[in-house]
C-alpha cells in the first residue's frame, strides 16, 4: 500500500506543493474548495460534458492530485444529478 504522504514523491516549488509518481509531476491539492472546483471542471461544466468517470479520472489524474482523489472522482461522478439522470432515462 502507497503511503499518502511519503516526503519522497512531493516536490515544493515556488511555494506550490507537487505530487510525483513514476511518469508525472502534478500539483499537489489540499484544498477541500478547489477539489470540488476541479472535480466540477472536469466533469459537469460545459466544456466537459459529464465525462465518464474513467475519462474524468484521466483528466484529474493529468493536472491534480489530493489523498483519496480516486475514491473522491469516482463518488461525485456515481453522485451527479444529471448522469443519474440520463443513465435512467436511457436504461
């Protein structure tokens, strides 16, 4: 199991903290108020379009990342008004 805060895989950058993985480097969130602001950017706004939520996890995955995101991803997409939405209305 990955430790959440392991000193090796943060990066502190002009007083921006930075989360690195093998492939990437990704700004590091601890912000409860601009998490849900990537989770609606990336998922409900307009230029998204209510994305899957394997396609809205690739695009946080590509510019974010905060402990537990996946798990966080995954319930606002499941929680989504609008996708609950269409997912009745086409079966």
């Amino acid at each position: 199991m990955e430790k959440a805060y392991d000193e090796g895989r943060f990066n502190l950058l002009d007083g921006i903290l930075y989360h690195r993985n093998k492939h990437t480097c990704v700004m590091a969130l601890t912000d409860r108020n601009l998490i849900n602001t990537i989770l609606h950017e990336f998922h409900d706004s307009v230029a998204a379009g209510h994305l899957s939520e394997y396609r809205t996890l690739q695009r946080v995955k590509a510019c974010s990342w905060w402990p537990n995101w996946k798990k966080d991803v995954a319930e606002y997409c499941q929680t989504c008004d609008r996708c609950q939405k269409e997912k009745r209305a086409t079966g």
